[in-house]
C-alpha cells in the first residue's frame, strides 16, 4: 500500500468527491464481475478505467506523494463516469424492482418508470456528488483558506516603485501574475533548487526566469548593495503549518526579522506580510 505504485493519487481525488470515488469505485468492480462472468461490462468503466485510474496508476510510479491539485485533470472523467455508472445501477435496480412487469428499454435507457422517480434520483446524485455547501464555500472561500497575493501585490503598486526599488516575492509564480514582474524569488535553497534552470551561467526559477536568493546571506547582500533603491520583500501566506519555517531556513528567517526590514503590510488572511528596507541615504550612498 506504501510502495510503487503509490496509492495517494487515488487518495488525493477523493478529497474532491467522496461519493463519485465510491461510485466509481463499486461501478468498477461491478464491471471487473461482470467480465469473470463473460458479460459485457458497460461502457463507463472503459471510461473510468482509461480516463481515471490508469493516468493515477502512472502518476502513482512517478511520485509517491502529491498534491490535490496535481489529480485534477482526471477529474472530469471522474465526475463523468460517477453519473453514468449511477444511471446504469438506478436502470438496473428499477429493471429488477419491476420484473413482474417490466418495462421497455429503449437504447439501454428504461422507460415505464416515474418520471418523478427518474428526476428525484437524478437530482439526489448532484446533491451528493457536488455537495452544494462544499461548492458555496469553494466560491466564496475568503482568506481564512487562501493567501492574500493580490491584496500584497496592490500594496506594493500602490507605492509606485522606482527604476532602482528591488521587489523580492517568496510566491514568485503570483506575484509576478499581479505585478508584471519580480526582481528575486526569496525563498529557501533546497527547496527551490528542483524548480531551477542555468541561463547564460544564472540560475533562474523554470516557470519566470526569476533569479534566486536562498538564503539570509543572499538577502543581506541584497541590502548592502550601492545605487540600489528601496526594497520590497511580498511574503507569503502559504505554507504556514510550520510557521513558513521550511521555506525560510538558511537564515532567512532571521534576516526579515533583523533591523532594517520594517513590517509595511500585513495581509487580510493575516499571514501575508510585506517588509520594507528604505533606500540608502545619498550620503552613505556616496560613503560607498
């Protein structure tokens, strides 16, 4: 169960659905039964199989662990195959209840059955498989569930940097969406090292070719460097569960508490945080 394949693909899409998984789940063992017994299996466990459980299958060889959101594309197939495979278990359970009368079946589809029973069934499935309070609260989730980057970003458009201000953003993917643009991705070294590519001799994130800085030494030179202008640093509100202590390690943690950053913003999820180092004077500037 813990080996390769792994299993937590097929854990993992059940977070978005758990009656369509049991759905499935029966209407492929249904299938598997009829196929012992050298009938056809209908044609919604071809789809399950080929559209959800083999594409699993492989992710499940490739990681052993992932995120919801990695699923996601067989989810269609899913949903898909949960209504017809109910369809066919309603048809067959109403075929069997009406024996001693039967009815016609017309293209696989039973006719002489209510059509308020056929409506009431097929409005109980949406409500199962959808769960409308889990809906409501995906559309309207608020920030106790989700990061405020587009309320950070704002903040930081609002103060209108200059040519020479530095933003530096520990979501660099967001921000960069929001803002345009990010001068460095904050972020720990080890952690960002799978999500970085060599270009012109510079490692740079694969997805915004933002160069790297991984640690509070990085960042400390940062704010010694001459002719640079104000610096933004946008944290994030994600990966809070350790207090976002993984993703600022090598001393980077210690840095954003040191003197010269300054608490600016504080985001409406509460965890999304923006420091401030101020530009250095045109005195210590000259100094330099």
């Amino acid at each position: 169960m813990l080996g390769w394949p792994s299993v937590w693909p097929f854990i993992s899409i059940a977070d978005y659905s758990g009656v369509a998984i049991l759905a499935v789940a029966g209407s492929l063992a249904c299938g598997l039964w009829l196929l012992a017994h050298r009938r056809p299996a209908p044609d919604h466990v071809l789809l399950l199989v080929l559209g959800v459980w083999v594409p699993l299958l492989m992710i499940g060889f490739m990681k052993w662990n992932i995120p919801s959101r990695y699923a996601a594309a067989q989810i269609m197939p899913l949903l898909v195959a949960a209504f017809a495979a109910m369809q066919w278990a309603a048809g067959a359970w109403a075929l069997r209840l009406l024996r001693p009368s039967p009815s016609v079946t017309i293209g696989g589809t039973l006719t002489g059955v209510a059509p308020a029973w056929i409506t009431g069934a097929a409005v109980l499935a949406c409500l199962l498989v959808a769960n409308p309070i889990h809906v409501a609260a995906a559309v309207e989730s608020g920030y106790a569930h989700h990061p405020d980057h587009k309320g950070a970003a704002e903040f930081v458009a609002g103060l209108h940097p200059g040519p020479q201000d530095i933003i530096v953003a520990e979501d660099v993917l967001q921000q960069t969406y929001y803002l345009g643009h990010v001068d460095y991705w904050l972020v720990n070294k080890q952690v960002a090292a799978p999500f970085m590519h060599s270009v012109n001799g510079r490692w740079l994130d694969f997805y915004t070719d933002t160069p790297l800085i991984g640690s509070g030494v990085e960042l400390e030179r940062l704010v010694e460097k001459q002719s640079r202008g104000a610096i933004y640093v946008i944290g994030s509100g994600e990966n809070q569960e350790d207090g976002r202590s993984l993703m600022r390690a090598f001393g980077i943690s210690e840095a954003l508490r040191s003197p010269p950053f300054r608490l600016v913003f504080r985001g409406r999820d509460g965890s999304t945080l923006v420091w401030k180092v101020d530009a250095p004077s045109p005195t210590v500037a000259r100094g330099r």
